[in-house]
C-alpha cells in the first residue's frame, strides 16, 4: 500500500520555498506520494477554507518535480469543470513526462458556487462536465499516443453519483476525510456499484485526516487521534484492500501554514511506525 500526503499548496504561510521544502521532507521521509489541492478563484466561500495565496496545481508540481527524484506527484482533487479537457490531456501528458512517469491525476467535480460563478461554469453541470472530462483526456491520450496514457485517474467523492464515476471512469476511488463508520458503508456502497455495473472495483486510495492526539479518541475520523489508533486505522485500511492512502495533516486553521513543522513532526512519528 502507498502512503501520501496532501501537501498545502494554500495560505498565508505558503510560499516556492515552503513547498520546496514541503516536497523535500516528504520524500526524504520515504513516503510515496506527494499531492496538491485545487482553485482556480479565491472567492470568498474558497478562501474561507483556504485563503490566498492559492498556488495552481500543475504549475505547483511542475516545480516540485524538479525538486524531488523519486516521489509520486498528484492532485487531490483537479477539479474538473474548470477546465478544458483537451487543456487537462495536454499538460497532464506533459507533466507525467517531464517528471518520469510519476503523475497520478486525481478528479472531482467541485463545490464552490462562487469560484463556479466567477468562471462562468453551470455549478448543476458540474457531474456531466467531470464525466466528459475523463472520457475525453483518456481518448486525446490513446489517440495521440501518448505515453501519458499510463497515468491513473483517481475519482473523488462518496455521493450515488460519484460511486458509478469512479466504478466506470475511474482507476482508483478516493474518498475524503470519513469516519471508520463512513468508510465502511462507503466501500460497501462501491461494491454494490460494481456488481450492479459488472465491472471491477476500482482500488480504493482515500485521503484520510492526519491530527496526532495525547490521549484516545472515542469519536473521531480516521487519521485522528493516538499515534497506536492512527497506524491502527492504517492496518485497516490495507486490510480493507486500499491500494494508496494519502495523509492530510492540514487541521483547518489557514496559520498552520506558516509553521509546517508539528505536520512534519508527525508525518515522521507515522511513517517511523507504519512501513
């Protein structure tokens, strides 16, 4: 099982040499990934969560590609209606390429009703938009011939909707900071999909919360809690057949991102652990 980390690439703390070195201690703990969010416009409702500076996924990762050796580059999630599929084929390929085949392109269909607005993009077709996405990146790729066709698309959500996505569309499910009782209902939901569709389960790859507790947690997502709980959640997870796991150690408050050490801190306390 890969183990990743959602590196901000948002916030008043953030900057090229954070992230530089973001990417450095990542890979320099042995993890496997390293992904990016997106926003395109810091409206309001997005910067709510996550204030400017908003660095724009496949600019970030074309400069931490050239920063790091061996990790795996990612975004979790693209989202997909902002932009233009044959735009998203191109610099996927491109990216993929010049980093030596280590792109994984995670997708989602949004949430942000401002940001929609200010690009002019009908947030109800938001579903439609992220289907026509993946379908035509995968045939601009086959088509051109490109090398780039080797890239997983990893589908994000937990909706009905987003369940029959990744089932059809999507090399890999990728869920978002659920509870262990989520989780369980989520996968058995994904394989209800599947057998109703006839086809194979994509591999699980959730992105799971990453806050260290001193004391036991009774009620909490997974990620959260003891050092013992959090590996716990882990082990269950591969148990649970997930072929990637990616860690976000960003709790919510955007001040984190001006001091990255207690993140790195206990990104080092799981990996140490957890191999």
């Amino acid at each position: 099982m890969l183990i990743g980390v959602n590196v901000p690439n948002f916030g008043p703390g953030t900057s090229p040499a954070v992230l530089r070195d973001w990417a450095r201690t990542v890979e320099g703990l042995g993890f496997d990934l390293l992904m990016v969010s997106d926003h395109v416009v810091v409206t309001p409702d997005v910067a709510e969560q996550y204030p400017a500076p908003f660095y724009e996924p496949f600019t970030t990762l074309s400069w931490l590609a050239g920063v790091t050796e061996r990790i795996r580059l990612g975004t979790t999630v693209l989202i997909a209606p902002y932009r233009h599929p044959l735009l998203v084929a191109r610099m996927a390929a491109n990216l993929s390429e010049l980093s030596g085949d280590r792109l994984v392109l995670g997708v989602g269909i949004g949430w942000a009703r401002q940001e929609f607005a200010a690009l002019g993009i009908p947030f109800q077709r938001r579903g439609a938009l992220t289907d026509e996405l993946i379908t035509t990146v995968r045939a601009a790729w086959r088509d051109a011939g490109y090398r780039a066709g080797r890239i997983p698309i990893w589908v994000g959500g937990n909706s009905d909707a987003a369940l029959r996505r990744a089932v059809r569309l999507g090399d890999a499910w990728h869920p978002l900071r659920q509870s262990a009782e989520q989780w369980r209902e989520s996968l058995a939901r994904l394989g209800q999909v599947a057998a109703a569709e006839e086809r194979p389960l994509p591999e699980p790859a959730p992105r799971i919360l990453l806050r260290l507790t001193e004391r036991s947690l009774a009620e909490r997502r997974l990620g959260e809690g003891t050092l013992e709980q959090v590996v716990g959640d882990l082990d269950r997870l591969r148990a649970d057949g997930a072929r990637a796991v990616v860690l976000d150690p960003f709790v919510g408050d955007p001040e984190e991102t001006r001091h990255p050490e207690p993140a790195w801190q206990a990104l080092a306390a799981v990996r140490k652990e957890f191999r």
